[in-house]
C-alpha cells in the first residue's frame, strides 16, 4: 500500500508560488513513523488530473492532495476526481449545512445572493464522498476512495492533514519508527553490490535496500552509500547481514550512517 502526495496549481509550476507542502507532509509523517512513497506536482489540467487520479485509483494507492478544490473555474480538482472514479458531482448535504454556518457567522449577507450560492459549490464533491473537517474557515475537504483532498492554504491543509493522518490513516502508523543504516564503502562498483543487495532483500521481509552512489562529495569524494531501511527489528538483522557481505566483497568501508524517525 503506497502513500502518495499530488500537489496541484499551476501557480507552483510556474514559480509564482513556492511549494511548503512536500516538507511539511514529510514532518507530519515521520512524527508518525510514517513516509511517502511518492509525490507528484500537477497543474490544473483536468486531463493531467484525470489520469493522474486514474493512476492512483487503479493502485489502490492512499493519496493526500493539496490544492485545486476551490469553486473558481481554474479549480479543476473535484471534478477531475469525478471523472477518473466515472461517478457524477454532488452537493454534500454535511458541506453545505457548514457553507451555510460560515456564511451566517461571518456576515456574508444574503444566504441566497449569488455570491453565496456560488460558495455552495465548494460543498460540491464526487457522489460517495465524506468530509475533511477544516478548522480554520468550516469549509470542508473531503475523502473518497483512500484519497484526502485539502485546499491548497497550508493554513487549512497541514491541520486537515492531520486530522487525516490521526483519524483515517492511523492504522499506517508506526510506533516503532523507521530505521535507515547504512555503509559509505569505497573502492567497489554498484554492479558488484547488486547480488548482494538482491540477496538482503530477499532473506529479510519488509526490509528495502538502497545504494546512493556520488562521485563528488566533499568528504568522501567517490563513494558509493549502501544501506537497509524499514521497521528498526527488521533492519538490524539485516544490516548485519550487508555489513558481512561487504565485507567479503572487499570494499572499504568508510563510515556508517544512521537515520531514524
């Protein structure tokens, strides 16, 4: 089960805007024992949307999604999510109920003027949807298949997040942590560590291997970082095992690395 993260305007792709999303998501995680498998910036496209969405649907992947939920008609996110499930848009009576609250709340005037119909369609979302309750404004978001869209204000998105994170998502936590340990090792070739790499893997579940090589770095100059992560029980067999491994290779072990959340 893949965790995933789409964030979309294309006031990101142009520049206009900075991305906060990718770092702030990434915290909210790892206080959580938890990391994203993917992330993917995407303008407001609806046909980049729509397969996009497709993609993550047919994975059964679970997404969260800053951006692009608004009522404006560069918006394109509700509807393209629509589209990609094949099930129509539909007034959420729960969103509308709380569109109405804030109208009346913050003196927006005639609960039937224009302006405050057109505000009705942020409550307008894929048939089967529920809710993501939003604590700065009670506009909410909302969640359909195992995919989360907030707006795009980190204001509102980073407490949603985690509303999602704690209320929907807390079976993917992991309270023992997550463990990355790792070898800088010298005077070998990726190619040479490979069977080694496919050998962890396969006698240790659960446990991925990685290989970082670099051919610059300041300290170690050409070097290749060679290492295991994944739940802290399962790693340390693991890491015992591609330490003698490397060993027996011949590498030059430099240093060891260590990371943890």
């Amino acid at each position: 089960m893949a965790l995933g993260l789409y964030i979309i305007g294309d006031e990101i792709l142009s520049g206009k805007r900075q991305d906060k999303h990718f770092s702030k998501v990434q915290q909210l995680l790892a206080a959580r024992g938890m990391q994203l498998q993917w992330v993917q910036y995407l303008g407001d496209d609806p046909q980049v949307l729509q397969r996009a969405l497709r993609a993550s649907f047919d994975n059964d992947d679970v997404v969260l999604s800053c951006g692009g939920i608004g009522a404006t008609p560069d918006d394109h996110t509700r509807a393209a999510c629509a589209q990609a499930l094949g099930v129509p848009l539909q007034l959420h009576p729960q969103a509308a109920e709380l569109i109405r609250q804030r109208i009346a709340s913050a003196s927006m005037g005639d609960p039937d003027s224009p302006a405050n119909l057109q505000r009705l369609q942020m409550g307008v979302f894929p048939a089967g949807s529920e809710i993501i309750p939003n604590p700065y404004n009670q506009i909410p978001g909302f969640s359909i298949r195992r995919h989360y869209f907030v707006p795009g204000f980190p204001v509102m998105a980073w407490p949603m997040i985690e509303w999602v994170l704690d209320e929907r998502l807390r079976p993917m936590q992991r309270p023992a942590g997550y463990l990355e340990r790792g070898l800088v090792v010298q005077g070998i070739m990726e190619s040479e560590l490979t069977p080694l790499m496919q050998r962890i893997e396969a006698e240790h579940a659960q446990v991925k291997v990685y290989s970082l090589p670099s051919v610059d770095d300041p300290s170690w100059g050409r070097h290749i970082e060679i290492g295991v992560k994944g739940d802290p029980a399962r790693v340390e067999p693991a890491f015992e095992a591609l330490r003698r491994g490397v060993g027996e290779l011949g590498a030059q072990v430099r240093t060891e690395t260590v990371r943890s959340i």
